[in-house]
C-alpha cells in the first residue's frame, strides 16, 4: 500500500515534468529553464502554486496573477501519470520492473500528448528509449535479450514496411517515421511477442475510431489521424496484459 502510494506521488510528480517535456521538448527548449511561468502574464510560478493537481484545484484553474484560464490538460496528464505509476506499482510490486514499467509509461503519455498537438514523435525520445528498453531488460531479465532485439527489428521493420507499401499505393506518407521508431522503443520494452499483441491492438482501436469519425462525418478520409496515441496505448496493454495473454493464446485460448 506504502508503496503503490509513492508511485503514484512519484507519477504526479514526473507528471509535473512531463508537462514541460510536452510544451518544450518539440521546440527545443530547455527542460530545467527558466523555471515555469504564466503563458499569459509571464509571471514566475512558486512552487506552491506547482504542486500537481491539488494546486490547480486550489486556484481553480486560473493564473495567481492575472487569473487567465490554466489548460486542464497539466493537471490532467499529472493525474494520469501518477494513476499509470500506482498501476504499475499494483502490477508488478516494489521492484525494477515496476520502475521500469513506470518509465516506459511516462514516454508514452509525452508522446501521446505531443503527437496529438503537433503529428511528431520526438527521437530525443523514441531514440533513447530504444537502447534504454534493451539496457532495462539485460538489466531486469524480464524479456531476454534475444526477445528484445527480435522486437526491436520486428518494431522497426513491420512499419517501415507499411511505411513503403503505404506510400507505393497511396503516393502518400501512411506512416510517419515518427512511427517506425516508437514501434521499435515498444519493441525493446516489450519483446517481440507482446509487441506484435500491442500492435494488433493499435490497430484495432485506431480503425475502431478511425470508423467513428469518418462515419459521423467529423473527419475526412484525407484528415490525418496520428497513429502514436494508439500504438502508446497498445503499448501500454502489452506492458500490463501482454504476457498473460500471449501465454492464453499459445495454450489454445485457454482450451485443454
Ligand atoms: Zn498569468
């Protein structure tokens, strides 16, 4: 219970981070400074006035000096970091895996959030976290290296092939190189099995809404629809249901 409690205290924090990852990271800007400041006034934001979620519920949304309107979107992505830290603590108890989970969980709610305002996946973070995902499992043993690598070249390769056929047939990029390399990040997180459930499930939900909105008329056919939100969410599957389920799968769907 203790320590579900300081994950998720640890996830609002990095939550906290993310947000300035989020906002700077795309336009190269530092991450430590300046310090965080109002959008609107410019004024300096004391650390009182930063503390994730309770300070935003405390000045009701609004800049301390000049009261203009403060996105939910910070104490949203605060909140649900700090809810995917304490579901990793839950999962997978106070060890290097959960750590490790948590981290792969805090990339993918920056790039879901920076894919959604700006159609890009950064490589300062896709990149990265390909080697980090391969060092964590040497490290924790959890997926074996074999397995990681596999998921690394399957990552990378099945998007690339999209990738080439998409632009073949469409004349168009269907995919986003952007794509390629969180499909490899995952890849080397996950092993090359749980990311090819974490991509079937991607794909599902993105065809799923892709459906909705072009059948409710919100979207064209020709709208771009960023793929990385949903491939960080069948990521985020597979970190947590990947291993059961692929164990279901090759025992015959739970048959004798
Ligand atoms: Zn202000």
């Amino acid at each position: 219970m203790i320590v579900i409690a300081a994950f998720v205290v640890a996830g609002l924090l990095i939550g906290s981070f993310l947000n300035v990852v989020i906002a700077r990271l795309p336009e190269g800007r530092s991450l430590v400074r300046p310090g965080s400041a109002c959008p609107g006034c410019g004024a300096a934001i004391a650390w009182h006035d930063n503390v994730p979620v309770i300070s935003f519920l405390a000045l009701r949304g609004r800049c301390r000096a000049c009261a203009m309107l403060i996105s939910w979107r910070y104490p949203l992505v605060e909140a649900v970091t700090g809810a995917l830290f304490g579901a990793a603590a839950l999962a997978f108890g106070p060890t290097l895996d959960a750590a490790v989970a948590s981290a792969l969980l805090a990339a993918l709610v920056a790039i879901t959030l920076i894919d959604l305002e700006r159609q890009i996946i950064p490589d300062a973070i896709s990149l990265p976290g390909i080697l980090a995902g391969l060092l964590a499992n040497l490290a924790t043993g959890r997926v074996s290296w074999l397995d990681s690598v596999l998921g690394i070249v399957v990552g990378g390769g099945v998007f690339l092939a999209i990738a080439v056929v998409g632009s073949w047939l469409a004349g168009q990029d269907a995919m986003g190189g952007g794509d390629i390399k969180l499909a490899a990040m995952l890849g080397a997180f996950l092993g090359w099995k749980v990311l090819l459930l974490s991509l079937f499930v991607s794909a599902i939900g993105g065809g799923i809404l892709a459906a909705l909105l072009m059948g409710s008329g919100l979207r064209g056919r020709k709208d771009p629809l960023p793929f990385g939100p949903f491939l960080a969410a069948g990521g985020a599957v597979g970190l947590f249901w990947g291993e059961r389920m692929v164990r279901w799968y090759l025992s015959g769907f739970g048959g004798s």
